[in-house]
C-alpha cells in the first residue's frame, strides 16, 4: 500500500498553488507559465515534461478568459476570423518543434523575447501614433457590445499582414514555449491595431487558448508517454480557478493600470528567467 507523506501533498499543493497563479496571471497578461514552469523543475521534474505539463495543464485558465470576454471577443469577431487560423497553424508547427528539437537553444532566448515584448508594451501607445493615419481610438470609449466595421482595427495596409505573420509566429512560440505569448501578442496588436487595451486582452486569451488546446492536442496524439498526468490535473484545477479569478480582475482595471500591470509582470518574469539561468 503507497503512502502518502506530508512531503509530497506539500509537492502536490505547491503544483496547484502554481496552477492557481499561472491561471490568473495567463488571464491578466500571458506570463502565467512562468509561474508554474520554475517551480516543476525545482520540484525535479525534468525541463520538456514540465513544459507539456503547463501547457495542457493551463488549457482551463485559457477557456475561462475567453468565457470573460466573451462580449469583446463578439464584437471583434472579424479580427478574430483573421488571426485565429494563424494562431492555430503556428501552435501546431511549435509544437512539432518542441517534440522533435533541442529545447536549450532557444530557452536561452526567451528572456530576450520577453524583454522585448515588455518594452514594446510600455511604448506602445507611442509608437502606434507613428504608424497609423487615423487618430488612435481612446481605450474603453467604446461600449462592450458594440459591432465594428469589417477591417476597422488595422489602420493602415501593413497593419493587416503584419498582424497576420505575427500571429503565426508568436503561435509558434507559445507551441514550442508558451511563457509569456500573451505579453508579445499584445505588444504586437497595441502597434498594428487601433483596439483599446481590453479588446486586445481579449484576443489574446483566444489566440493564446487556441495555441494551448492545439499543442496539448499534439503532445496527446504524438507523445503521450512524455505526459505527466498528476502535474496536468493538479495545473488544470489550479488554473481553472485561477483564471476565473484573474479575469473579473482584469476586466475592472483600467487601460492606463493595465498596461502598467502587463510591463510589470514581464520585467520580473526577465529578471526570474536570466537568475534561473
């Protein structure tokens, strides 16, 4: 008969614990994974099942924030019919990556992602008076609900490609990786896109959910030997609650508080990742 010690229900309540911030931060800004991703491997999980692990386990958190702003995700329904398909193709092509590459390489770059994407996001609003036409529309002035026109949030003919291949590639990231797509992808959209801040948190919990489900899909089909199913289900409760959580929270804060949030959380998640290195 196994018994259970006090050493590993601590183990298994640090994993849900993880799962519960992972799932709130993935809500808020996209940084979630690396909450829980850390703790795995100083709990002794190897590296690549901890990263499977986080993905599958984070699907939950991801589904709850799409249910949060279900209304914004409606009134942006063309934008969504654009970027999902590329979302989706690049998480099945990280993925594959992640199954059959060297993950060392580029988790060394990943802080250099992170860093860039936090900087983007602070001088976003800048930067995007630079490359639109049209005057920037105010976040928040425009009531939930509302329907926009067809092609209204890419101002300029660049704007539409370049959201495009971004999603494609940062799809591809969050396949491979994960931590932190949500921070780039709205550094991405808050330049080539004229959506205030919680319309482009909005699109980033579909995209980022769809990317979970769709890498989660290959691990299961392609590598099930590689899945730890405890970590899974303790990541999945975690997040499912955690991300309920965090996505009341995040729809009351205002653009203003909550691009300071999401430039926050990726300078610690840079600090995190260059002292774990």
């Amino acid at each position: 008969m196994h018994v259970i010690d006090a050493a590993q229900v601590l183990g298994w309540t640090a994993v849900f614990g993880a799962g519960f911030l992972a799932g709130a931060i993935n809500v808020m800004v996209g940084a979630g994974t690396l909450v829980s991703f850390p703790i795995l491997v100083l709990l002794g999980h190897a590296p690549l099942a901890a990263t499977i692990a986080n993905t599958m386990g984070i699907v939950p958190a991801s589904l709850s924030g799409v249910l949060v702003y279900r209304r914004e995700l409606q009134a942006r329904s063309g934008v969504v019919r654009v970027l999902l398909p590329a979302s989706v193709a690049g998480g099945i092509l990280g993925a594959y990556l992640l199954l059959h590459l060297d993950s060392g390489a580029f988790s060394a770059v990943v802080p250099w992602l992170i860093a860039v994407g936090t900087v983007l996001v602070i001088l976003g609003p800048d930067i995007k008076k630079r490359v639109t036409r049209h005057d920037h529309v105010a976040a928040g002035a425009t009531a939930p609900g509302t329907t926009y026109p067809s092609g209204s949030a890419f101002p300029t003919r660049a704007s539409l490609p370049a959201s495009v291949v971004g999603a494609l590639l940062l799809g591809t990231y969050g396949g491979y990786f994960s931590a932190a797509q949500g921070i780039l992808l709205i550094a991405l959209l808050g330049i080539t896109t004229t959506m205030p801040m919680q319309d482009l948190n909005a699109i980033k919990n579909l995209t980022v959910a769809a990317v979970n489900v769709i890498a989660a899909s290959v691990f299961l089909l392609a590598s099930p030997s590689r899945i730890e199913w405890h970590l899974v289900g303790l990541i999945a409760a975690g997040s499912a609650l955690g991300g309920t959580v965090g996505g009341r929270f995040a729809r009351r804060l205002r653009p203003g508080a909550f691009r300071i949030f999401v430039a926050s959380v990726g300078l610690v998640t840079v600090v995190a990742m260059v002292l774990n290195h």
